[in-house]
C-alpha cells in the first residue's frame, strides 16, 4: 500500500530569517518533503509526500486530511502557540489512532508532542554552530538501518541534558557536541496504537536536512512509523458482561483491538 506522507512545516523563519533565507530558500518543508521523495523512491518504497504549512493548517491537517495521513512530520520553533489547539488535538487523537508522528529539532515543544509526553520537554540548548556527532545506540533498529555511526554534523544548534521526556520506548541515537554535552537525539515511543520519534538534528540556520544521512534517518522513520495492519480507531473502553470472553451465550463478545 502506498505510504502517505504529511510534511508539516511552520515556515516562519523562511519569511522574515536572511540567514534562513539564505540556507533554505524553497523551504525546509519542500527540502524534507523532496529528501524523504527521493530516498523513499531509491527504496523501492511507494509513497505520496503531500506539505502541510502553518498558513493553511486549517485545510492541511483537517479531519479529513489527517484521516488520510499514515505518517506526519512535524518542525515548528517560533509559533508553536499559533497551532490551534482543536488541531493539536486532533493530531493527538489520529496518533492513538494508528498514525505515525515524526517531530523534529524544535518540534520538542509543539503542542502535539508535549500532550502525547506529558512533560514539559524542556531542555538545554546553545547555537554556536558547533560540531554534533549522531551516535547509534541500538543498531538493531529499522531507523539506524543503513545509517552512518557516528552522523557528523558540521554546524547545529546544542541541545543537551536534562531533556525532560518520559524514558522513551527504546532509544536510536545519542548526540555529542564539541561542547561537551550530550542529548537523546533520537528517541521513539509508543502511543495508543501510533509510534512517535522524535529527532533533534535540524535547527533552521544549517543545512542539516540536506544531508544524506539525515535523509536517510527520516525515510526510515517513516517507514518505521506507518500504522500497523489494523482498525484506526483508539481502544475503547466497554461494559463487559461475565464471561463475554468465553464465546458462549447470547452475551458472547468478540473483541478485535
């Protein structure tokens, strides 16, 4: 089945950051939307990579679009407060529901991910433009599949330790900085029946996206992340009748989860 990608980017920093401007002149959106293109593609992978920007989220990630969505991106650092609080929600729901969520680098504080962490998630961060090492801390993963060890980026933002998450489902990736730190840089988690990973390389003054072993990282998360085969509806609770479980008598239930 064809995997359906949303690529949800802010686009703020494009609009008024030269520097920005400078590095992503299409757009983070359209370089993570054509990185994961075209490393989905050299899979064999058969995929759709739709946009999704904060102008039209209205639109973008309505019911009916999300409803249609296996797999969401998601980069936001400077209007995290603009996301409508109906459509975080709704986002939250669809990840119960089965779909897949990737945030990223800033995307620690946008709404959607801080109510499926129940955290804060706040954490420590410097832009010196310094050096970051990616280290593979469970190579047996799918998204460390074919992935560098370490990734070296050139130039990014710091984030470092404590970053305030629950203890993630299984930890991918652990970064270094020149500075010394260190930070759970690639993190996934189950929620409801979705899967979430988050990934912090990408700050939107280098171009950390345009790398191929970042673009490597994603193709494979999404694929990670696509929903299971099975109903996309979040596990409900029910009044169950003595022995409903037993298959016998006019109270007989058979639950599929």
């Amino acid at each position: 089945m064809t995997l359906r990608i949303a690529v949800f980017g802010e686009n703020r920093h494009e609009k008024v950051d030269p520097k920005v401007q400078e590095v992503y002149p299409e757009g983070m959106h359209t370089v993570i939307a054509d990185g994961l293109r075209e490393q989905l593609a050299a899979d064999g992978v058969d995929a759709e990579v739709r946009i999704a920007l904060l102008d039209d989220i209205d639109h973008s990630l309505s019911e009916e679009a999300l409803a249609e969505t296996d797999v969401l991106t998601w980069w936001g650092h400077m209007a995290h407060a603009d996301v409508p609080d109906e459509i975080s929600d709704r986002v939250v729901r669809r990840v119960h529901e089965g779909m897949g969520l990737i945030p990223l680098h800033s995307a620690h504080y946008s709404k959607p991910f801080k109510a499926l962490m129940g955290t804060t998630c706040s954490l420590l961060w410097r832009n010196d433009g310094e050096e970051e090492r990616v280290w593979t801390v469970n190579g047996s993963h799918p998204i460390a599949r074919g992935v560098p060890h370490p990734i070296v980026v050139p130039e990014q933002e710091m984030y470092g330790e404590m970053f305030d998450i629950p203890a993630p489902d299984e930890l991918v990736f652990v970064s270094s900085f020149a500075g010394g730190e260190v930070f759970r840089s690639g993190a996934a988690f189950r929620r409801g029946k979705g899967k979430v990973f988050y990934f912090s390389p990408g700050d939107q003054e280098y171009p950390v996206y345009r790398q191929a072993e970042i673009r490597r990282v994603l193709a494979n998360a999404v694929v990670w992340a696509r929903p299971e085969d099975r109903a996309a509806e979040p596990v409900k609770i029910a009044n169950a009748p003595r022995d409903w479980f037993r298959g016998e008598g006019p109270e007989a239930v058979t639950r599929v989860i």
